[in-house]
C-alpha cells in the first residue's frame, strides 16, 4: 500500500478554487465534483485570497525588480564569457 499523497497542478487548485469563491455550489458538491477532499478546497481558497493582494500589491514589484536583476545578472555572464574567449585566444588554450 502506497502513502504517497497525490499531487495536484497549480492551475487545477486555481480552477477549484476560483469556482469555490464563486460560491455557486458548496464546498461538499466542489468536493464531490472535483474529487478533492472540502478541506483542501478550503485550503485552496484562503491561499487564492490571502496571495490576491501579492497580485497588486509588492509581488509584481518585486517580481519585475527581480527580473530586472536576472536580466542584469545575464548580461554580466556574456560579458564574462566574451573576456574570457578573448584570452583564451589570446594565449593560445
């Protein structure tokens, strides 16, 4: 007998939890529905609410500062990468 939890896709606990928010059926029918248990619907929905604010708020700020910061990071790679070429060549490896 396998105790390995099952594992669910981000964008199916998002669909489960955005219908459950919509509040068109309860959390038993969801659960009957989607073949989870009400519990992690429960669970789904609070973490859909409590992540919503990151949406507007300081998540997509930092989410770009960090892109920014990769891109930054890339850039200096290249550069590294194109030096150490150039010496390479230079002294014949």
């Amino acid at each position: 007998m396998s105790n390995q939890r099952k594992r669910y896709a981000p964008a199916f606990k998002a669909k489960v939890a955005l219908t459950a928010l919509r509040n068109e059926e309860t959390t038993a029918e969801l659960a009957q529905r989607f073949g989870v248990h009400p519990t992690m619907i429960a669970a789904w929905k609070r973490a859909l609410t409590d992540g919503a604010t990151d949406v507007f708020g300081k998540g997509a700020k930092a989410r770009k500062q960090g892109d920014h910061k990769i891109d930054e990071l890339h850039r200096q790679i290249g550069q590294l990468k194109v030096e150490n070429d150039f010496l390479s060549r230079k002294l014949g490896y």
